[in-house]
C-alpha cells in the first residue's frame, strides 16, 4: 500500500465524548490565554504590578487562577495523548505502519507552531506538543500501569525544578535577585515600555520582542516544565482512553464520583495555594518555593474531575445545546486554537486595533464570552457545509499526500 491509500478518520469513525472534551478544553484554554494577550506578561503571575485589584478583578483573578490555571491545558494534553495511540492504531488496523505517519504529522506540527509563535503568538504550545508527541509515542506500548507510573514521575519533577528557582533566587546577594525577579516585578519603566510596544509598536519591534519570549519559553520552560508534564499527562491519556473512560464507556457513578472527587480535591489544594500566594503579596521566593506548587499539583485532579463532569453531562443528554457546541468546536480545535490568537491579536496589538493594557480583568472577560460564542456559533454552521475545518484539512493534507474531501459528503455522515 502507498500513502495515497491511508486516508484521515471519517466522521462515524470519531469519538464523540472526544470531541466534545477537546472543545471544552479549547475553549477554556482563552480564559487564560487572553491574559497574557491584553496585559502585561508578568502581570499573569503577580497582577499587582498593574496597581491594586479592584473587587470583581480580584473575583475574576480567583477564578480563572483557582478553576482554570493549568487545568484546560491538561485536558488538552490528556487528549492529545489519546489521539496519539487512536491515530496510531486505526492506521495499523488499516495495514499502514501509524508511526510513519505520525512521525510525519509532529513534523508539520512542529511548523505550524513555529509559524504561529513567531509570527503571532509567542504562548503557543504546538512546539511543545509536536516534540513531547514524538516522545510520547515511544512510550505507548509500555503496560498501562507502567505508563501511570512514569506519568507521577514525570508530572513531579517541575516541582522540583519550581523549588530549586525559588532557593536559587533566595541566596542570591540582593542586587543579582533584583535583576533575577525583574520578568516578575518589572520596574514601571519597563512596564510602560512593553505596554507602548503592543499599543504603538511596528509589527517588526513586536516580532523582535516575541522571538525573544520564544527562546524563554521554548527552551527554558520547556526543560522545566513542558517536557516533563506534558509527556508523563499524554501518557495518562493513553491510559484513560484503553480503559474506556475518555470514550464514555464507564457508568454514570464513575463519571459522578470522578467529578467530585477530582474537582473537591483540585480546587482545595488550588484554593490552598491562592490564598498563600495573596497573602505573601506575590513574593517571588514563595510564589516559586511553596505558592505555585499547591495548583500545579492539584490541576491534574481538577482536570480528571472536569472530564468526569462533561462527560457525565454528556451522558445524561442535557444541556445538548453546549455539548453540540463543544463537540462543534472540538472537530475543529486546530483551526480555532490558531483563530484564537489571530483574533486577539487583531483586538490588543498595534498593527490591529491598538487596546493592550486598556481593559481591566473583568473586562477581558467580555471579550472571551464574545469569542466564545462567535466559535460556537461558526464552528457549528462551518460543519454543516465542510468535513473539518481548513486548517485540519491542511494538516491531512500534509500528513497523508493526498486531499482530504473537504465538502460535506452525506454518505459519511
């Protein structure tokens, strides 16, 4: 057989529950994500450096910190995890050797990331996904319970690394911690020269910036943190899904007990570590040594307790509007993870509408219900013309050397 043959999953071939998920987790995804667009970068850590928090930024801060920080990027990543061993294994089914082709697949994606951090955002996380994809799928034939136990291991050593840069920075002589905390506690006239640059700056000085956010992130904390994390939490997703349980195969108990559980102890070890980051006032030592810790370690029950959660409601067939939705946006994910920025960018940064730094927390929190629901709403209506979104046909397109059908074909529905 010649790659022309191999052709990407047909729509009765998907996992709804799948689709549903991934949608959510996308979704959530701008919750934080959005932040990091409209204000300044250290404010996402220690939003005092923006002045004191007003009562409903404070609410909004809580929010997305305790109930969103990390948690929808580990959905994501359990996800793609499963999508990995599912790619993998229909092709194989097929006759076609699966890891050719997903070898083939990271390495597009690996582009498109390259292309969408340096030429749009520099939170992207397709590099991240596109490597630890190509590690992850060297571990898959490893018994289940080897992979849980690697993923603990692997998901604990960022809080060792978290740990060493707060001590580090603690027996640092005052003037090199100064400069070691300047990222987190910028002075003002750093922080109005980055607002300026969004607000005014050519399209060039932002790209300048950015690339050198890159080599932060796509070295430094991948090393610390993406690495591990992210390997050892697709691993988890190939667990849960050969058990069935992404797939919606467990009863409703399960999924209820899954909920309670993973939500009740996430968001207390999360709470936990809020209000001790608020009561240091955002120092850096303890936000790096202790504070940070508490939701890092407790996103990854929040993140099992969400997916009990929707699932459950899927199960229960209610609130079928939302999960259409979702499932709507999920298909789609590539293609509105990369409008997400697209459509951030256009609204914060100078060479579109220039409004950087201008709303407050409560604000940005209209701009995501708006885009919310421009993705539900489009992603639904795209679907009911379109197989997939244009950015998924281009990445098959890519994968397999052969065009996807695009239109809707009523005999693969």
């Amino acid at each position: 057989m010649t790659s022309l043959s191999a052709k990407p999953t047909l729509r009765n071939e998907r996992i709804q529950s799948l689709d549903i998920l991934r949608g959510f987790a996308l979704l959530g995804i701008l919750l934080i994500n959005i932040q990091l667009f409209g204000l300044p970068n250290a404010s996402f850590s220690n939003p005092s450096v923006m002045g004191e928090l007003s009562a409903s930024d404070y609410i909004f801060y809580y929010f997305v910190n305790v109930f969103g920080e990390l948690k929808f990027m580990t959905i994501f990543s359990i996800l793609f995890g499963a999508g990995i061993l599912l790619f993998i294994n229909r092709l194989n089914d097929k006759g076609f050797d699966g890891s050719k082709f997903h070898i083939r697949r990271m390495m597009w994606l690996l582009l498109f990331g390259m292309l969408h951090a340096y030429l749009i955002w520099f939170g992207d996380i397709l590099v991240a996904y596109a490597i630890v994809g190509l590690i992850a799928v060297l571990l898959r034939k490893l018994k289940d319970s080897w992979k849980i136990i690697l993923c603990a291991l692997l998901y604990l050593i960022p809080m060792g690394f978290f740990y060493l840069v707060g001590s580090s920075i603690e027996s640092m002589s005052p003037e090199m911690a100064k400069e070691a905390m300047a990222d987190f506690s910028p002075a003002p006239n750093l922080l109005a020269a980055e607002i300026d640059l969004y607000r005014i700056g050519s399209w060039f000085d932002i790209f300048v910036k950015r690339a050198q956010l890159n080599m932060n992130y796509q070295v430094g904390s991948f090393f610390m943190l993406s690495l591990w994390r992210t390997t050892g939490v697709m691993l988890l997703g190939m667990v849960l899904l050969n058990n069935g349980v992404l797939a919606a195969k467990k009863s409703k108990l399960f999924y209820l007990l899954m909920a309670i559980l993973g939500i009740g102890i996430g968001t207390f070890f999360a709470n936990e570590g809020f209000h001790r980051i608020v009561e240091t006032k955002w120092e850096v030592i303890h936000f790096f040594k202790y504070g940070y810790q508490f939701n890092y370690f407790g996103s990854l029950f929040s993140s099992l307790g969400y997916i009990g959660l929707i699932i459950l409601i899927y199960q229960l067939k209610i609130l079928r509007f939302l999960t259409k939705g979702f499932e709507a946006v999920g298909r789609m994910a590539f293609t509105n993870y990369l409008c997400q920025s697209i459509i951030c960018s256009i609204i914060f940064y100078s060479y579109g509408f220039g409004m950087f730094a201008r709303y407050s927390r409560i604000e940005l929190l209209i701009w995501v219900l708006l885009i919310w629901t421009f993705q539900l709403i489009s992603s639904i209506i795209w679907l009911k013309y379109y197989k997939m979104g244009p950015f998924e046909w281009l990445w098959r397109y890519l994968t397999y050397k052969a065009k996807p059908q695009l239109l809707m074909n009523v005999k693969h529905q």
